[in-house]
C-alpha cells in the first residue's frame, strides 16, 4: 500500500494567516493527490484534485502543488469558516490510502 | 446535483453483519464510480470498496472477504455488507462517488455505526 506521510497533525492560526500542510508519499505518485475538507455532521468536500485543480466553487485562497512524492496545501487568508480538518489523499493505486489528517483551528 | 444519503441500523452486534445503503439523488448511479469510506473514533479515513458503473466491485485487502458492496439500478442505491463485524469497525462510514474512479467528489454527510456486544 502506498503509504501518505502527511503533518502537522494540528495547526493553530489567526484569521488572516497563510497555512501550510504537506503530504509525502511512499512512492513516485506523479500528481495523482486530492485534498478534503471535513467538517463534523457535514458532507466531506473535494478541494483540490490532482495535486493542484481547484475544484469549482471552492475559494481561491486554497492551493495545491507538488509532484513525484511531496505535495503542498495551502490556505492564504484564513477565514473563520476555515476550521476543519484536512486529508490528503492518493489516487494513484489500489487501495487509495489518505493521510492521517490535521486539524486546523482558528485562534 | 447529485446528492448521498448513508441509512442502515446504526448498532450493530458483534460478529453480525453491518449493513448500510446508499440512495442516491441528481443523478443514475449506471454512470461514475461509487464508493464507501470510513471513519473510526479518533482516526483518519480509511477506503473501504468501491462498484463502477459496470458493476465491477474492487475492496480494501485490509478487510480481507468480510466486505462486499452491491448496486441496485432499480432503486438507484448501492449497498455495503461487512461481516464478522467487531469492536474495530465502529466508525462513521461515508457513502461517495467519483467521477474518475478515484476523485471523491460528492459524498454522503456520513453515518455512525456502533458494533457492541
């Protein structure tokens, strides 16, 4: 299974601060990376596919980058609404695997 | 749009079988890629299985025999069966589909299943 390294666990920040969460695959997985948002009661939203798609209607404060095995998530501008936790996830090969998640809370 | 919703007993019996279905609105599941995933207390998400629009069903090796997921056209819902079930398989399970097999991009807001003795 290809294993996805991803940190911090948790992350403390203000509203307007940029962010940073890094994933790290066990193996070359070219851009095959989407990012989630998960927020309790609520259905888990596609952010980002392919390392670095915006998917439609989501903000242009999140982004994506990276290639082969380490790959970058960003949110600039943090907002309120912000608060959630985030997964990396790869859809390179069976079986899809995720990272362990990072709780992001706003100060 | 498409729209998930997860429904099934939400406690199950130790060594019975947890039994969720997923209906599906916006949208025929005779197209795209469906999938379950899970969430255990206190733990990430974990990819349980997924059926295509083919029918063709592929599942996480870390659950060994005990999973199998089915489709109901008629119905437009897909259904998963995890047998032996225990303790460890508490979670919230989230219904999904994905329009390139792999890309999660509607889900279900998730149901919590208890498997207690």
């Amino acid at each position: 299974d290809i294993q996805m390294t991803q940190s911090p666990s948790s992350l403390s920040a203000s509203v307007g601060d940029r962010v940073i969460i890094t994933c790290q695959a066990s193996q070359h997985i070219a851009n095959f990376v989407n990012w989630y948002q998960l927020k309790p009661g609520k259905a888990p939203k596609l952010l980002i596919s392919d390392a670095s798609n915006l998917e439609r209607g989501v903000p242009s404060t999140y982004s994506g980058s990276g290639s082969r095995t380490d790959f970058t998530f960003s949110i600039s501008s943090l907002q309120p609404e912000d608060s959630a936790t985030y997964y990396c996830q790869q859809s390179f090969d069976h079986p899809i695997t995720f990272g362990q998640g990072t709780r992001l809370e706003i100060k | 749009q498409v729209q998930l919703r997860e429904s099934g007993p939400g406690l199950v019996k130790s060594s019975g079988t947890l039994s969720l279905t997923c209906d599906v609105s916006g949208g025929p599941i005779s197209r795209y890629f469906w999938h379950w995933i899970r969430q255990s207390p206190g733990k990430g998400l974990e990819w349980i299985g997924s059926i295509s629009y083919t029918g063709k069903t592929k599942y996480n090796p870390s659950l060994g025999s005990r999973v199998s997921i089915s489709a109901d056209v008629s119905r437009n819902q897909f259904s998963l069966n995890l047998a032996s079930a225990t303790s460890a398989d508490t979670a919230v399970y989230y219904c999904a589909r994905a329009f390139s097999e792999t890309d999660f991009d509607s889900w279900g807001q998730g149901a919590l299943v208890t498997v207690s003795s």
